[in-house]
C-alpha cells in the first residue's frame, strides 16, 4: 500500500481539505450533458445575511444536502443555489443596536449614511452565516450565490411590483395594520408571534345604564369602542341587537351599538364582546361589514390620543392600571379572572403589537391565491408531513390582503414616485425560486447562457445553445423548509411562480422538525436554552453532527436534541474508519504474501456490480450470503427512506448494517475466512466492494470521513472514480 489511514479519524485535520478539494474540483457544479434530462433543483431558504448557524439551519441544511449528494451521485444534473436574505427589519436592528454602542442613532445619521452602515455591515459580516453553511459541508454552487439586495434581484423586485401594479392588484389605502411601537413599522398578520404569559381578564360594564357586560384583558382599549358583538343564537342578548346605547365610559361619551355575529363564542367570558375597530383586525373587519365608526384611541407610539380623554399622553399599560381604578370606584368592575393570554409580538423586536388604522400599500390576494390553493388541493404540491396540507388549506381559504410597505429604511424602496417605504422582505423572497435563476432576464446573474454547466465534450455544444439558467433549472424540485415560515414564505413563493413564471416553483415541500432542547424547551439563546451547532462540529466534527441530527429525526414535527446522539455518530464515524483501516490492512498482506504481480490494482477495482466480476463476488460461505443480502437489502431501504423523507429511519438502517452486519458479523467471520487459502481472494473482494458500496451511503449523511477514506483508496489504486462525491450511486 502506497499509503495508510491513521491509526484515528480526525475532523479537525481532515474537512477543511476535503471541502477545498471538492471546491477546487468543480464537483458542486451541475453537470449536464443531455438538455433532456430533468435536473435536481433545491434552492436554500436564505438565511437572514444578520443570522449565524443555528440548530435549525444545521437540520435543514444536512436534510437538504443528504438529497442533492445523493441525486449528484445518481448522475442527475444537481444544483443547490445559496444565497442570503437582506433580512429588513431584522438587519436595520442588529445595526441601530451597533450604532447605539457608538452614540449614534439613525436619524442623527440620516437615511443616505445610515444604509451605507448597513452595506458596511453586510460587506463585513454577511460572509459569516455563507462560512458557516460551508463547515457544515454544504455543497451548495457557490458561483451562484445571490443576495436579496443585489442588482439583479433589485430589477426583479421592480419588474414583479410592476406586474402586480400593471394589473390593478397593488393599491394604497387606510386599513388596520399590526404596528410594531419599537420598530415603527407595520408588519403582515404572519410577522406577529405569540408569546403566552399570564394576564386579567376585566368583567365589568360602560356604565351603569349600559344592559350588557363584557370582558377584556385590555380595558384601556375600550374607549375605542362603538359597538359589542353577540351571538344571534345567545338568548340572553337577543333583544339587544341593533339597538344603539350612550354610554360614558371612564368620561369619554361614546354611541355603542349591539351587533350580532356568528362568530362570537357564546362561552367565553361574558359571550359579549367590545368591538374597538381601530385596535384589533377582527373589529375592524366587524365594523366595516356592520357600519360603525372608527376611533383610534392609541397612537404609533403606543400612548393614548386626544380620543382616550382625560387618559391622553399616558403609555397604554398606565391608562389600563388607572381604567381599572376607575372601573372599582364606580362599582362597575365585577370581578377579575386569572388567564393565560396569548400576547401578539413583533416577531424582530418581541414587543407589544399595536394593531392600529394606518395608511399603507397592500397587494390584492383574492386572484393571486386561487391558482395556488388549487395546486395545493390537488396535490399539484405534494406537502410532507400530509398533516400540513389542511393548515395550508385553511390559511389561504381565509387570507387577507397583503400589506407589503415598511416604515423602515433598509430593504427595497417601493418603486414609485415620492414613495420612501420599502417593500416587506417576504416580498422579495418570494421571488426567491426564479429570480436566483436570471429572472426576468431569462438567464443567470453571470450573464448568458449558464457558463457553469458542465458538459461533456460531445454535449458541450448543444448545451450552450440550448440550456440556461431559468428554462432549465426552473422550476426547482424539493423545497425543505421550517413550519414558522410556511405562510410568511412558501405560500407566496407558490402564488409568484404560479403569476409571475406560469409554472409552480417546486413539486415538493418538506416540512421538517423543529428543534427543541432535551426537555422539550424552545431552543433560545437569550433564555439559555440553545445549542450552538458550530460548538458540536469543533467537538465531535461535522460528520458527527451532521449524522447525529438524522438519527433522532425520527419523523415527529417536534425533534428533542440529546447531545449524547452527537457523540453515538462520533463513535460511529470512528467505526468506519476502522472498518477502512481493517479491509486496507487485509488487502495489503494479501499482497505481500503472494509477491505477485496477479493481484493487480485492476482486479480490485473490479470489485463492483457493473464490472465483471469473474465470480470475485460470488458467496462461497454463509456468512458472505448474509452481508451481500443484507447489502442489497440497506441499498434499497436507504433509497426508499429518502424518498419518503424519513431521514431517521434512514440513518437507523444504515447504523445497525454497518455496525452489526458488517462490522460484528462479516468482519468477524471475514478473520477466519482470510486463513483459509480457497476462500481468501473472494472474502477480500467482498469486504472491499461492501466497504465502498457503504461509504457511497453513508456519504450524503457523513461526506467527510467517508471522502477520505475514498481519496486513500483511490492512492491505493483500489477505487476508478476520483471523488466520491461525484461518484456513482449504488443500485
């Protein structure tokens, strides 16, 4: 042997060459030497250009590239595009947050200089989450890496904004909005999280004329209201709808009229409900429909306006503490209830929501969603798990329309005359699928025809003539993504390719777990609960990590993360290094002790299902049945788990065969058989051709170690294809 592994794998000293080799080699490029072969297309949910690897994205990341090295490996044309997301909201914060440790603010700074910060930033930090994906292993095609801000995607955000315009779908007006006080911006319904924390819930009366009790856990927000919905069916207000009462609440003389609504829950709280429709969406909704005015009694700053009386001025939570005073002295409060309220937040910031009336652009959903709902219902997009497909059902069938401008600074100013909002970043990423591909130009962001396919010398040709970008990697395949971003992103990514490309963006949408800690607690580093994936990769390697995720990925929607699996794939990956270095060693004394030019480097290469064979493989013991069986068995399971997405039934599979089959049973067997001069040549055949047939396995999940293991076999003469990464897929 020209070369032996070390006595140990060890990552540290190992993935960085490996990566740089496999950089170097061209092998993340898509190779395509027949236009008519329909390629393998995923394009990654762009990471916030702010963001660092967290445990979802090590989850999603290693899901998406176990499927694109394994359709790279079946000779599929394969491209996994990369890029960032400009992050709006998001990015404007982490960067106020920098300038506020200088003493600056964004206003001090103004609009030009302060996005000159942000482009400062980027350029200095939105390489980190990029390096990050890379130490994962991810074998993404990074000449083709796109940002959400860069010039071909900003003329893609015009030409889609001018489409919508074109068609009368985009439109300014007066509505209620969810408005973020800290963030000064409005934000989408799917923008807004929920955070449960304890709360009051007030029953009390207007006044003491008024014949109806209600119940709220905001009185503050009551002296906004015009009307009080009640449920027709709910005798006990029946003869009360459609009349109108004068009330003076807490000073402020206000016209109430009693409405009737479905939808109204009869058992909750008093079964009456305050209607303020300046201050909630589903009030507004109900004033709209039933003709009642519209009083804004807090303001974008969340204080109390001239509207809120004697209260003007105060915070929100001060006017409440002083109402409830009120509601006491006047013998008006009935009682005070202790509940668990669902308090909505902005999903950057985490601060209160102020749903409020505010002017702003929205784009009409009525024509955009059918397409999209009906590719759905009809399994045009398959979604996994089938659970989701309702949710996603039941959203659209009860969608609003969008509103897509923000008063922030950092983003893509709407592009129309005078106008200083900036577009939603979820308008953007929309556009994600086509718009990484040349979209609207019709080619990729390099220019041409796609100048990183490559093709065979025969091919070459016709696939320059024939083949970009967007006609040819459009639409995509798979697309693997979180659940919290279902209907901020995929939904509209569906409806824009459906308008904008006449086609569905991919067939697929696989919903993967979320990650929780060991006892099941959201994963938070402000709340101490996160683990930081790159801390693992330095620990136990990238392998490790990387195979540890898959194995407890056991097809639940809630995944707890155990270090202990981490640490199992360690010992794991250590395993196969040894099961290498045992058949290396094996073939290497064979060698020696017949000091004979017989045993040629071809005759090992051989050792695999498509050369022939001369009955090299051909079992001559039972215990050389077993291991082919049971290999045949784990290639066929492994392409049947993928398929289906069962990521964790995959790796189980492959654990057990190499850890009990191979390594327990056949290896064991195989130090016996070595002795025996009749059986000697046929068992090393088989331990060499399972040991490459498992690494093409195990390499989507572990492509390091294994990588390696292959580049020494390929020293040895023992292996005919130079990577194995680009290697063939075992059939």
């Amino acid at each position: 042997m020209q070369e032996e592994l070390a006595k140990s794998y060890n990552p540290k000293e190992t993935e960085a060459d490996i990566y740089s080799l496999w950089e170097k080699s061209g092998a993340f490029k898509p190779i395509a030497s027949d236009v008519s072969v329909v390629p393998f297309v995923i394009c990654i949910p762009p990471p916030n250009v702010t963001g660092s690897l967290h445990m979802g994205h090590a989850l999603n990341n290693t899901i998406q590239d176990i499927l694109i090295r394994r359709a790279r490996m079946k000779q599929i044309p394969t491209l996994w595009i990369p890029g960032t997301d400009h992050a709006g909201i998001a990015t404007q914060n982490v960067v106020e947050k920098k300038l506020a440790k200088e003493g600056k603010t964004r206003q001090e700074l103004g609009r030009e200089e302060f996005e000159k910060e942000i482009w400062q930033w980027v350029d200095e930090k939105g390489h980190i989450i990029i390096d990050q994906l890379k130490k994962m292993g991810c074998s993404c095609d990074w000449s083709r890496q796109r940002f959400t801000m860069d010039e071909g995607y900003t003329e893609a955000v015009k030409t889609a904004f001018k489409h919508y315009y074109d068609k009368g779908w985009i439109y300014q007006g007066e509505r209620v909005i969810n408005w973020c006080v800290r963030c000064q911006t409005s934000l989408s319904d799917i923008e807004v999280e929920y955070i449960e924390q304890p709360a009051k819930l007030y029953y009390f009366k207007y006044d003491n004329d008024f014949p109806i009790s209600i119940a709220t856990t905001r009185p503050e927000t009551k002296l906004g209201d015009t009307g009080v919905a009640v449920n027709p069916k709910d005798k006990r207000y029946a003869e009360y709808i459609d009349k109108t009462f004068t009330v003076n609440f807490a000073g402020v003389k206000r016209e109430i009229r009693v409405i009737g609504d479905r939808n109204v829950d009869m058992t909750f709280g008093t079964g009456a409900v305050g209607v303020t429709p300046a201050h909630s969406l589903v009030d507004y909704e109900m004033a709209e429909k039933n003709g009642l005015d519209i009083v804004k009694v807090i303001n974008q700053y969340g204080k109390m306006t001239k509207e809120a009386g004697q209260y003007e001025g105060l915070k929100a939570k001060e006017a409440r503490e002083k109402i409830v005073e009120w509601l006491k002295e006047e013998n008006l409060l009935e009682k005070e209830e202790d509940i668990t309220n669902n308090l909505s937040v902005c999903y950057r910031c985490n601060r209160e929501i102020e749903p409020q009336p505010s002017k702003q652009w929205f784009l009409k959903m009525s024509e955009l969603i059918k397409p999209a709902l009906e590719a759905i219902k009809n399994d045009e997009i398959k979604i996994t798990p089938d659970r989701w497909k309702k949710v996603y059902i039941d959203w659209m069938d009860n969608i609003r329309d969008w509103c897509i401008s923000r008063q922030i600074w950092w983003g893509h100013t709407i592009p129309i005359e005078g106008e200083t909002d900036v577009l939603d970043t979820w308008f953007s990423s929309a556009l994600w699928p086509f718009a990484t591909l040349g979209w609207p130009a019709g080619q990729s962001p390099l220019g041409g025809a796609s100048k990183d396919v490559i093709a065979s010398q025969q091919a070459k040709q016709s696939c320059d003539d024939k083949l970009n970008d967007l006609s040819y990697f459009y639409p995509t395949t798979i697309l693997s993504t979180a659940r919290d971003i279902n209907m901020l992103w995929v939904v509209r990514m569906i409806f824009s390719g459906l308008e904008l490309m006449k086609e569905k963006p991919f067939s697929q949408v696989y919903i993967h777990p979320t990650v929780f800690n060991k006892e099941g607690k959201r994963m938070s580093k402000s709340l101490g609960t996160g683990v930081d994936p790159l801390l693992l990769i330095d620990k136990y390697g990238a392998d490790a990590t990387r195979f540890g995720l898959m194995y407890i990925n056991t097809g639940t929607q809630d995944l707890k993360f155990d270090e202990a699996a981490i640490l199992a794939a360690q010992k794991f990956a250590n395993k196969v290094w040894n099961i290498a270095r045992f058949t290396m060693m094996q073939i290497d004394n064979m060698v020696i002790a017949s000091n004979s030019e017989a045993i040629s480097n071809n005759d090992w290469i051989a050792a695999s299902p498509s050369a022939s064979r001369n009955d090299k493989l051909a079992p001559k013991t039972e215990a050389d049945k077993q291991i082919l069986s049971r290999l045949n068995e784990v290639i066929k399971s492994t392409d049947e788990n993928l398929d289906n997405f069962r990521f964790g039934q995959a790796a189980h599979d492959l654990y057990d065969f190499v850890w009990h089959d191979f390594a327990d049973i056949y290896i064991e067997a195989s130090k016996n058989q070595v002795d025996t001069p009749e059986l000697k040549e046929n068992t090393l055949y088989i331990l060499l051709y399972t040991l490459k047939t498992t690494l093409k396995l195990l390499h989507p999940f572990m492509p390091f170690v294994t990588e390696k293991i292959w580049q020494n076999l390929k020293e040895n003469g023992l292996v005919n294809e130079e990577q194995l990464i680009t290697a063939h897929w075992p059939k």
